[in-house]
C-alpha cells in the first residue's frame, strides 16, 4: 500500500504535468496570436501582390499612423471646406499612393487590408455576412464600453441578438416613436427660443443640443425613462468612448489587459458605474412587474430584453445552439442603444446643420419644402416624411460628406474567396467609408462640393454610399435615424433661420465618431410661425 509521501508526490508530479501544458498550450496560442498567424496571412497576401508599410514587432504601424494623423490634425482648417480625406485619414492617402487601392497594414500585430472597390465590398458584406464580423481586437477595446451587445456581437450570438431587439425598429413601432420625437423636439425649440426673445442670446453650439435632444429621445422611445434621468449614463458612456479609442495602444502587448495601470483601473471603474446606473433602470422595471403594477415588462427595447429573458428562464436556459440572455448580455445591449442611438444621430444633425447653415440657397429650399408640405407651423407627421424629398437629399449629403462612422472593419472568420482575391482565415478588412465617400473615381470632380441634388435619383448611388454599412449586418436603427432626423431638422428650419457663426472654426476630428472638434456655433433668429 503506497504510503502518504508517496501519493503527495504522484499529486504533485500530475499537477506539475497538467500546469506544464497549460503554460505551453497558452504560450503556444500568444505566439501564434502574435506571431504565426500573422507571419502566414502576410505571406498569403504577398503573393497575390498586396503589399504595404513595414510594421514593428507588436505595434505594428500605430506608431506610424499616430504620427501621421497628429501632423494633419495639428491645426485647424483655414476655411469651411469638405476636402478632408488627406486630414482625417492621412494613413490612407498615403499608403493607397505608394501600395494601391489595396494594401495591408497592422493595426498592433492585427493585419488589415484596405478595401476600396466596392463590387468586393457588396460582396464581402452580403454573400460572407456570417463569415465575417468583429475581431478579437476590436471586442477587446470595446469590452468596458458597449460590451457585447449587437454592434460587437458575432455569428449565433448576432443572430439571436439582432433577432430580438428588431420588433422594436419595425414600420409600426416608428410611427408609434415619431409623437416623442415630435414632443422632445417642441420642448428643445421651446428653450431655444426663449434663450433668443428673453435672454437676448443669438449664437449656440448647436451640438450640445441635438446631443441632449437625440439622448432625451432615445430615453423616451427605448428605455422609458428621460434624459435627465439617464443623463449621467451618457457623461460616462462618452468619457469610456475617447479611453476606448485609445484600445490598440494598450492591447499591443500580450496580458496587458490585465495591468493594474492607471487607463485599465480608469476604464473599469467607469464601466462599473454606468452598469450600476443601469441596474437602476433595468430593477424599476422589473419592480413594477413583480408587485403587480404591470404584466409584463413592457414592448420598448429594454422590455422586450427583460421578456426575452424570463422566457428563457421559463423554459430551462438557453436554446439548443447554447444562445441565453442573461443580465450582463442586456446591460451590454443597453449600452449599445443608449450610446449608437443618440450619438450618430447627434452628429448626422451637427453636421447637416453646419451644412444649412453655411448654404443659405439649400436652407431656403428646404424651408420651402417643409412649409408646404407640413403647412406653416406645423409638426410633421409620419406621413408627410416620405414627401420632403430635398430634406432627404440635403441628410444623404451630410451622410455623404461627414459619416459618423468613418470606417467599415470586418475579420474573416473563414478562407474566403472576394473576387480574385483569396482572403485568409484572420485577416481583417478595412473599408474606409470616408474615402469612398469622397472618391473622385466614384462621385466626379465636384466630389468635395456640397451638392444635395447629386441624391435626386435614388439607384445612383448604389455601392458607392454606405453610411449605414449595407448587407444583414447593416444599421438596425437605420429607419430610426433618419426619421428622427428629418422630423427635428423639419422642425427646426421651419422655426429659425441660421446662418453660421464667425467663431465657429472647422476641425472635423476622428474619437471613434467623426465629430467637430469645437462644436458647431450658429446664430438662431425666429421666424414668425
């Protein structure tokens, strides 16, 4: 019979094996994450001749991009201009000089090539939906912020997620959501107007605004609460949005993730915080619900989560495909609406009415349009939004000329065969939405012009504006947008007229968004109703 001594030492020898493998199995996937494959897919695209900058061990290019995009932003543009290619993607101009449309270069030890031809990116987008999505990197520099909610989610967990948040963005559900639209934005025009006739104020950053009206919206229509309610959510949501944009930097070096630096401890303790303010929320709903007050939790976004989650538990868990909603998946969800559904609004808006303003003939136009369609004075309906046609031509040239998002990224998931081009199991693909949008190639000499009637034919433009992505993996708020957006600019253009303000100073900056860097000042003056 073996003695004690013995039996410590047979433990001790098989744990030792066991650790062994582990520390080898997790060595062997660091080096092949940032080493192997990487090495292999840059082989692979060599060979079929897509070349790029040379990148460093483990930091690949970022340094070299960081550089670039400093020295093109160091200074504000001397004029209202939308040239601004070379300024916000300066990488790209470069690069796409000296390799072709096609090039590849690295983001950290991530590999990514840039695709600009757009019969390959309605295909990448449409034909390889599922086998393709959000790379590791990508979800890692979003974990603390949006988390894994729709816009970060893959394959069966996309498909469930998008699954059950779009009844809440069907054609019933809009029209229901344009009586809230319409009253936030009565009691935005409300304040501004007292601001102009009381307080004698004439300039405002109009920014500031549509952010607080879209995020008041968002509130009302998906969360059932406001935006004073949930004002503090969104302070947090933008501060962890300029930390994430500096992700890479900090997710270059194996484990450094898991640093007791200042930016982890910073980014964590945000995060925290906004889950608290929305376990808030999410426990006054389910309050309601269990005290009797309500039979359900409700048919907003957040209430088809909550639902979509008991059911789950009503019957033993999650589905057959391991697929299950649980608190932290709808927090994370949450996180995604409260941020994507005001924020990209928000800017369309900026931007669109810098444009107005700065083109009194179009601003003219579209007061027009809206007066006799709405009739003068009044809010506009679901009904009338199909019929303002230049207001929806002067959205599609704000989307054009400044898209939030500024570029596409998909990783392949499997080999996949684009066009001529075999594109290996781990490369990422990077499709610069603004180049494309301002392609002399594409749209023409007068590419950079302000020109809403280029959009009066709606087959035009298609594959070559996306500002939305296209493919299922598109915007699923898409509708929303635009609705939102023409009913505020309907009526806002039909209560003031704006012209920009001489302290304004044009500096369209990149923090995951494309935003003003100072705001946008206009100067309001009433128009009699």
């Amino acid at each position: 019979m073996p003695t004690m001594d013995v039996v410590k030492g047979a433990v001790i020898v098989i744990l030792g094996v066991i650790l062994t493998w582990l520390l080898g199995a997790a060595a062997y996937t660091t080096i092949s994450c940032y080493w192997l494959t990487p090495r292999r897919i840059r082989k692979v695209m060599e060979k079929q001749g897509v070349h790029g900058p040379t990148p460093r061990f483990l930091v690949g290019n970022l340094l070299d991009m960081a550089n670039i995009v400093s020295k093109s932003t160091s200074s504000d543009m001397d004029s209202i201009h939308h040239d601004i290619v070379d300024r916000l993607l300066p990488h790209y101009s470069l690069w796409s000089k000296q390799f072709g449309k096609r090039f590849i270069y690295w983001n950290g030890m991530e590999p990514r090539m840039c695709l600009t031809e757009t019969n390959l990116i309605k295909e990448l987008l449409s034909k390889y939906s599922t086998l393709s999505g959000k790379s590791w990197q990508q979800q890692q520099g979003s974990k603390h912020f949006i988390g894994r909610g729709l816009l970060m989610a893959n394959g069966i967990e996309w498909y469930h997620q998008r699954h059950i948040v779009a009844p809440a963005f069907t054609g019933d559900k809009l029209k229901g959501y344009a009586r809230y639209m319409v009253e936030c934005t009565n009691e935005m025009i409300q304040s501004l107007v007292k601001a102009v006739k009381i307080e004698g104020r004439a300039e405002f950053e109009i920014g500031e605004h549509m952010t607080q009206l879209t995020a008041d919206i968002i509130s009302r229509t998906e969360f059932d609460s406001s935006y004073a309610k949930g004002k503090q959510i969104f302070h947090l949501l933008t501060l962890l949005q300029s930390l994430c944009a500096q992700a890479t930097r900090h997710l270059c070096f194996p484990g450094s993730r898991f640093f007791p630096s200042k930016y982890n401890r910073e980014i964590r303790s945000l995060k925290t915080e906004v889950e608290r303010l929305l376990m808030e929320i999410i426990q006054s709903r389910k309050d309601r619900v269990e005290v009797g007050r309500c039979s359900s939790y409700g048919n907003d976004l957040l209430g088809m989560l909550l639902n979509e989650m008991q059911r789950n538990k009503g019957g033993g868990g999650g589905g057959d495909d391991g697929f299950s909603l649980n608190l932290q998946l709808i927090m994370d969800e949450c996180k995604t609406f409260f941020f994507a559904g005001h924020e990209t609004t928000a800017l369309l808006l900026t931007w669109t009415i810098m444009l107005l303003a700065s083109n009194p003939s179009w601003q003219h136009k579209v007061r027009e349009e809206v007066v006799r369609v709405c009739g003068r004075g009044q809010s506009p309906s679901v009904e009338h939004l199909s019929k303002l046609t230049m207001l929806n031509m002067v959205i599609n040239e704000s989307l054009r000329l400044y898209p939030p998002a500024s570029l596409l990224p998909r990783m392949a998931f499997e080999d996949i065969k684009l066009g001529d081009l075999h594109i290996p199991k781990g490369l990422s693909i990077w499709i610069p939405v603004l180049a494309i949008h301002h392609s002399e190639e594409l749209w023409g000499n007068d590419v950079n012009e302000f020109k809403p009637d280029r959009f009066a034919s709606k087959s035009s433009n298609s594959g070559r504006f996306m500002p939305f992505a296209v493919g299922p993996r598109n915007c699923i708020g898409q509708s929303f947008a635009i609705m939102e957006a023409k009913i505020i600019l309907a009526m806002l253009i039909s209560r003031f007229s704006f012209t920009i303000s001489e302290n304004y100073r044009h500096a369209p900056v990149i923090v995951l968004t494309m935003k003003p860097k100072y705001g946008v000042q206009v100067c309001l003056k009433p128009l009699d109703p």
